[in-house]
C-alpha cells in the first residue's frame, strides 16, 4: 500500500469512534494504555541483553513455568497503567494466581485478560516475542463484578489484539469490525496503519505445530500432518513446516500468509497447552475477523464456556480450508 498519509492508531480509533460508537470513552482511554505498554515493553525488549533483564527471575507461575525477568516486567508494566488508567475493574494475567483488581476500577465497565509477554522461553535467544490482550464488558456495572463478568465466553469479547516484538514492532487487533495492523515508527514513537484491513488467505501451504509431541497427537492430527508431507504438486502439497515456539510470530506469519497453527492435546498436556481466557481467544477472534477459523477439534474456540481463570484448550487455528480439513480427518 503506498502510504500518502500516516495514520495513527489513535487517529484511526478516533476515526472508529464516528463509526462505532461503543469504541468511545474507556475503552479508546483502555487502547492507550495498551499502546503505551507496548512502547515501553518494546524499549525493553530491544535493550534486553544490555539492561540485564534476561534470564530468570527465579520463581514460577500458576502456570509451573520458569518466570523470565521480562515476564515480570511487562506484567507490571500492564498492571500499573491498567491501575493508574481506572479504565478496567481488573485485570487477568497468565503471569498472576488471581485477579488483579484495579484500585480505581470500582466503577469501570471493562475486563482485561492478557499475556504479557508470550513466547518467552525465546527472549534469551532474541527471537520473536509478544504481548496478547482480550477485552470484556463486565455484565451488570450495577452489581459487584462475579465470576460471570470474568469468565465469558470468546463470543463476548469486545476487543482483542496483540504486539509483536519481531523485526519491526506490530500491534495488530480487532474490535469486531476487521483486522488492521500498527507498525510501531520508532522516530516518531507512533503506531501507524501499515496493514489496514487483514484478511487471511483461505488456504496456505504452512503448518506450525511442535512435531516433537507428533505420537501424543490425536490420531486425525497425525494424519494430517502426514497428507501435509505427501507429494500433490497441483494442491502444492507437501507443505512447509514453519514453528518458531512462540504463539504469536507463529500466527502472524500464518495470518499474512495463509497458514495453520496447532497445540493439540498431548500426554503433559491432556488439555492442550494454550490458555483460553488470554491466548486462545483473542488470537480465535482475530483470525474469524480475518476470515479464518478457529476450533479445539470438536467446537468453535469462541463458544467454548469457561470455568477457571488459567484453564488450557487445544487450539488449532489458522485458514479456513485447512482448519476444516483438520476437523474432517479427527471425524
Ligand atoms: P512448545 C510459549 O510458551 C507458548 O505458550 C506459545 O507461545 C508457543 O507456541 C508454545 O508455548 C510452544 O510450546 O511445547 O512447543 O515449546
């Protein structure tokens, strides 16, 4: 796209609020925050074999994973904007037990689920990280918020997005109304529209999955993994093997290019290994927004209902014709 004028993020979300009007007030003041967050994970993470940030922290989390400095700093960072912004009642994040309830956001409207910082076992070795965020409307603002207000179905999310700490710095999100992506210009410290309106290619010839686990898999899973190898030069088959090991630079190469990404079930992970409330969701809502699909084998990821903060779903999520050929094959 040649580019006559630079679009700011905050320029298009001012623009979305003549056209949306629910995207006014708190949650354009939420997307902020989010921005600012990003900027300054973003500052870190550049810098992060200067300013001693690698390595680990030394404790783990909810999740049993080896916290990495950097996961603990980008959490904070959200947690404290989120705080300081009154914008969100709270604030559900893969790096805390709990929730985190926002001192000023008694009376805010807006529930944030987020991984900080996704991917992280690649900091150490400067590969492609990420922050993902989903944002929900708690039900009844009349009423002290309840399990029901944290624990709604993907189908409810109001927003939902990611950054991505690659080779340029990228926020890309949806708030039902399309998929457009922010290249983050460091000269002027500005997101700008670099990728308006994505749209995901039916079909791809990638798949992303850790064939490590390959034996562990759902029987249909192997078996399409290996129609993926066999040789059918008229369907481009076989197809390319693309994993980096984090979710989000996995997805986004396959969200421009046409692709599949899986995390099945495995024997260490009876229920798979992603995070409903705050990987599988958002990155579901944005690939259906884009034109893809998303599922956990047997149902739309978004309709699943949720019963614990943490809880982990298989996920396979990519282009719509390989999603569905992924589906035929588990019968
Ligand atoms: P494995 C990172 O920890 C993550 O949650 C995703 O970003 C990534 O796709 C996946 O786990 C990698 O898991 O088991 O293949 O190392």
């Amino acid at each position: 796209m040649k580019k006559n004028n630079i679009i700011t993020l905050n320029q298009f979300i001012s623009d979305q609020q003549n056209q949306f009007p629910f995207v006014k007030g708190s949650l354009s003041k939420i997307f902020r925050d989010i921005q600012l967050a990003a900027k300054m994970i973003n500052r870190d993470v550049r810098k992060a074999g200067l300013i001693d940030v690698l390595g680990n922290f030394g404790e783990t989390n909810i999740q049993g994973e080896e916290q990495k400095k950097l996961d603990v700093i980008s959490n904070d960072v959200f947690l404290k904007l989120m705080d300081f912004g009154g914008d969100c009642v709270c604030v559900v994040s893969e790096e805390n037990d709990d929730i985190h309830w926002c001192p000023n956001g008694a009376d805010a409207k807006y529930i944030l689920a987020i991984d900080p910082l996704d991917g992280s076992s690649n900091i150490d070795v400067n590969a492609s990280i990420g922050s993902i965020f989903s944002i929900y409307k708690r039900l009844s603002p009349d009423k002290p918020v309840s399990k029901e207000d944290i624990l709604q179905k993907g189908t409810a999310q109001v927003a939902a997005g990611y950054v991505i700490y690659g080779t340029a710095t990228m926020l890309v999100y949806t708030t039902g109304n399309g998929v457009n992506g922010f290249t983050l210009d460091d000269s002027i410290q500005e997101f700008c529209l670099s990728h308006p309106d994505i749209k995901t290619p039916e079909t791809g010839t990638i798949f992303s999955l850790n064939e490590g686990n390959l034996n562990e898999f759902p029987q249909g899973v192997i078996d399409y993994i290996a129609w993926c190898k066999e040789s059918n030069k008229e369907e481009q088959r076989p197809y390319s093997a693309r994993y980096i090991g984090s979710l989000i630079a996995d997805f986004h190469r396959n969200l421009l290019k046409g692709g599949i990404y899986l995390y099945p079930s495995t024997a260490k992970a009876p229920n798979g290994k992603l995070r409903l409330l705050y990987e599988c969701n958002p990155m579901a809502f944005l690939v259906e927004q884009a034109g893809g699909k998303a599922t956990n084998g047997s149902i739309r990821i978004m309709e699943i209902e949720p019963t614990d903060l943490h809880q982990r779903s298989p996920i396979i999520i990519g282009s719509n014709n390989m999603v569905n050929k992924v589906i035929e094959m588990l019968g």
